[in-house]
C-alpha cells in the first residue's frame, strides 16, 4: 500500500540523504541521465525528420548526421554516469525485462542505417536506409517513454500521462532543430507541422501536470510542474507558434528558426527539471498492524 503524501523533514542518513516513508528527491539519475532523454530525444526526432524526407524523395544529410550525433551524446553521458563504465556492457543481458536493454539493442540498427544513410547519401539504398532509421528511431524513442513508466517508484515518472508528451516532444525537439538545417529551413510544411505539433505538445504538458494532481504525486513534485507551467506555455508553445505564423506571412526562415530553438531548448528544459528535480519518491506506509501467532491484524487510521 503505498501514500503520497509530502510533509516532515524525515531522518537523514550518514550520506545526507533522507530516508524512512516519506516521499523525498531521487538520488540516482543526475543531469547526465537527463542528457541520455535529451539526446535521445532530439536525436531521434531529427533521424525521423530525415526518413520522412527520404521517404519523399528529398533526402537530407545534416538531420541524419546531427540526429545521430545526439543519440550518440545521450549513450555517452550514461556511460559516463555509471559508476564502473565498462559495465553498461551489462545493458545488453535483460531484453525480456528492461526497457533500457531494448533501448541499447535498438540503437544497433539505428547507428546501422543511420551510418548508411549518410555514406550513400543520394542513392536509392540510401534513401530505402534513411527510412528503416527513421522507423530505427521511433522504436528508440518509444523505449525511452517506457524506460520512465517502468520506475514505479516514482509517481511522476511512471505516470500514464507523461507517455505520450515524451513521445511528441521528443519529434517537436527534432524538428525544431533541423529548422536550422538550411534544407529545412525553408519548408514551409515542417513550420506548420511544428505549429501543430507545439499545439498537441501544449495539450499533453496540461493533461500531464493535472494528472499528477488527481493522482496525488508527491506535493514536491507537483510544485516543480507548477512552476513551470507557465513560462513553459509562453516560451515554449505560444511565443514559437506566433514565430511561425510570422515566418508564414513573411515568408521568411528567420522567425522560423527561432522558433525551432525555442521550441526545442524548453523542451530539452524540462526534462531535466522532470529527471532532476520533480522526481520525488512515492513513500510507502503500513495499513495494517503486524502479528506474531494467532493475534488479528486490525486496520491503522490514515
């Protein structure tokens, strides 16, 4: 049985670090663990981008390159966190139970077709490869939102809500990044698939925020949403968007390129204030009385 209620300052430990029921901030992933969901996601956001436009007939180069630059990042800052680095090896033995291992096999075939996307650039091959590394990227993306729903432990983490925002942002960060791309930049449909997807985005940070409330997340952690929320809805949905309709009425790349690095850089901000700071434990608490023989357990008041 399990309580989520914040309040108390609890005992430390010879660490510093709190411990007993109550909820208290996650020791374990750092701002390095929040650069594996930064890269990650940016990286495949722009990987997927570039199979789109493969899949068109337009390949583009410098997406491909800048998206695997980024997953490459995120792997790197991991392998940098763990403790003993030469045991991320360990990544690789437990497909049938942890999202991370899958994440680590994905990223097999995506450097796989990502690296042959680029060496044969302009070819059919290279452009079948582009696609099967855009389809590479999603299925990378999708073990990142899961690897967060599977730490249970933590309500703001494992909530339902924050599945589809990791999956949205994590494009809305790509593409946001190849509108820097001269090859982009100028495309007048990626700015309004942007628009659109800031818009979907906006939606899924509001339903997000709410449901840690209906849920009763730790109080801490919803306090670290809602001080975001706002600022987040300014900068990094309605100040891109109203960039976009700019550059669509000028036809102009600048205001469109703004746009992306707003929407990308508050994006990238958030989830590390998500991995960092709004990551408070659930806390645990005992509902009935133990027994010893034959005596009768009986119900604690809350």
């Amino acid at each position: 049985h399990l309580v989520h209620q914040a309040g108390g300052s609890g005992v430390k430990n010879r660490y510093g670090l709190k411990r007993g029921p109550i909820p208290r901030l996650q020791s374990f992933w750092d701002a390095r663990a929040a650069c594996n969901f930064i890269g990650g996601g940016t990286g495949t956001g722009l990987i997927i981008v570039a199979g789109l436009y493969a899949a068109l007939g337009q390949p583009v180069l410098v997406p491909t390159l800048l998206g695997l630059v980024a997953v490459a990042f995120g792997l790197f800052m991991v392998f940098m966190e763990i403790g003993r680095p030469w045991r991320s090896m360990n990544v690789f033995f437990n497909p049938q139970t942890s999202w991370m291992t899958r994440e680590g096999i994905v990223a097999l075939p995506l450097f796989f077709f990502g690296g042959v996307a680029v060496v044969l650039h302009g070819t059919a091959l290279g452009n079948t490869a582009s696609v099967l590394a855009g389809l590479s990227a999603a299925c990378y993306l999708y073990c990142q939102m899961r690897m967060l729903h599977a730490c249970k432990g933590i309500l703001s983490w494992c909530e339902p809500a924050l599945k589809p925002y990791m999956m949205v942002t994590g494009v809305v960060e790509g593409l946001g990044v190849a509108l820097c791309v001269p090859a982009v930049t100028g495309n007048k449909v990626a700015w309004s698939a942007l628009a659109a997807l800031l818009l979907l985005r906006a939606l899924l940070w509001f339903g997000y925020a709410a449901a840690l409330h209906s849920n009763r997340a730790p109080e801490d952690s919803r306090a670290e949403i809602d001080r975001l929320r706002w600022a987040y809805m300014l900068l990094g949905h309605l100040l891109p968007v109203l960039l976009l309709c700019l550059a669509l009425l000028m036809a102009s790349g600048p205001p469109a390129i703004l746009a992306g690095l707003l929407a990308a850089s508050s994006g990238w901000y958030v989830k590390l204030m998500i991995i960092t700071r709004a990551a408070q434990t659930r806390g645990f608490a005992i509902p009935r009385t133990p027994v010893r023989g034959r005596g009768e357990s009986r119900v604690l008041s809350s």
